[in-house]
C-alpha cells in the first residue's frame, strides 16, 4: 500500500474505535473516508458492530456502503451520532476546508446533522491557517455563474470554475463549484459570512466550529486533536 494510503487508513481505523452497536453513523466521502467505509464494513460483517446504519454523504460513498451491506438510510430529522469525514486543510483550532472532492453540501449537512462530527486525514492536511494551501471551493448554481463569479471576485477571491468552462466540473447536486484561490491571509468567519450572502451561493467549503476532534496520522503515530477556541 502506498505509503500515504497506509496513513490515511491508519487515521480512519482510530475513528473507527468511536463506533459503537446501534449507532447511526454519517459516511464522508473523499480517500480517507474511503477507509473509513472500508473498516466499517468489515466489522460489520465480522458481527462486531451489531444495528450500525449509516447515512452517506456522496453518491460515491453510498455505492461503496451498498457494496459492503452497509445499512442505509435517509438523514432523519432527529440527526444522527456520529459523522466521520476527510478534510483538505485543519487549523489549529480544528476549522477545516473541505470539498475538494466536490461533496461539500451534503458533507456539511451531515456533519451539522451530527452530535459528534470528526476529522480524519493524513499530517499533509495539518496548516497553520485555512488557506495555506488549498482554495475554498464554493459551490454555485449554474443559472448566471459567471455573474455569481465576478460577487465572489469582489470579496477578493481569484474565483475558477472547477474543470473550466468547457467541461466544468458537475456536483451531485447538479450544481458548478468555484474554486476560491485567495490572496492572502484571510479572516475564516468573516469570509464564510459573506459567501453566505451572495445570492446563487449554495454552500461553501469552511467548516468552522463544527469538529470536535480529528485524527491525523503521520509517519511517527497517529495524533488525536481536540478543538479549542480560535
């Protein structure tokens, strides 16, 4: 296995170890959730997680789910237990940016749908502010995109359209994704706020506030974070 796959795995089987009979439990999507799925199903099948069911987060994960007789089921109003997902960047503070993969959505509606919501990925992932080395992706309806572009340019973002414009990239949701290459640093919140604003938006890639732990895995162990105020 590639050495960073191992890696990927080794942090998704810790999150493994919060699973516990009867849960109900929310499915990333992205590499590291893979793993994640992966575990799961093997321990279903060894009779070793008894009532599990799942909610998945992608059309990606719940075939993955399917395949191993993971029990499915629709995100019900009264939430869930648990939600494990990948990141692209964490902060200090656990405030990840997450979509590069194109899930975002419904990513970020599990994860709030979640009493517990946590981070698994590989020490590459580890930044010491959001934006560090990867965009925000923000995704966008495609009726009058380019206009909903030049409203994020004025926020100061260098916003692309993800696969360009003659093949762009198309979200579960049937939706566009721009990419927000920002300048500089920049304030998390304040930006989040503001993306929230801008008629055509339909979710962004912050996720601020929501992790309760992540599980980064580097070459040395796998190191469990706590989040602590910003």
């Amino acid at each position: 296995m590639d050495p960073i796959e191992r890696l990927k795995r080794d942090a998704a089987r810790r999150a493994l170890e919060l699973v516990e009979p009867g849960m109900l439990v929310g499915l990333g999507s992205g590499s590291t959730a893979h793993h994640f799925i992966a575990g799961l199903g093997a321990r279903l099948a060894a009779g070793a997680l008894a009532g599990v069911r799942a909610v998945a987060s992608s059309r990606e994960s719940e075939s993955q789910a399917l395949e191993l007789g993971i029990p499915l089921i629709d995100l019900p109003a009264g939430g869930i237990d648990l939600a494990v997902d990948g990141m692209d960047e964490v902060s200090p503070t656990l405030d990840a940016i997450k979509g590069l993969g194109g899930a975002l959505t419904r990513e970020k509606i599990v994860a709030a749908a979640a009493r517990r919501f946590v981070l698994v990925g590989d020490g590459r992932k580890r930044v010491d502010r959001l934006g560090q080395r990867a965009p925000v992706p923000v995704e966008i309806i495609a009726f009058g995109w380019r206009h909903t572009r030049e409203r994020l340019r004025a926020l100061g973002a260098d916003p692309r359209l993800r696969g360009g414009e003659a093949d762009p990239y198309t979200t579960d949701n049937g939706n566009l994704i721009l990419d927000l290459a920002m300048p500089g640093p920049f304030d998390p919140r304040t930006l989040a706020d503001a993306l929230c604003g801008v008629p055509g938006v339909v979710e962004h890639g912050l996720f601020l506030g929501m992790a309760e732990r992540a599980f980064v895995a580097e070459a040395g162990g796998v190191a469990e974070l706590s989040r602590t105020p910003a």
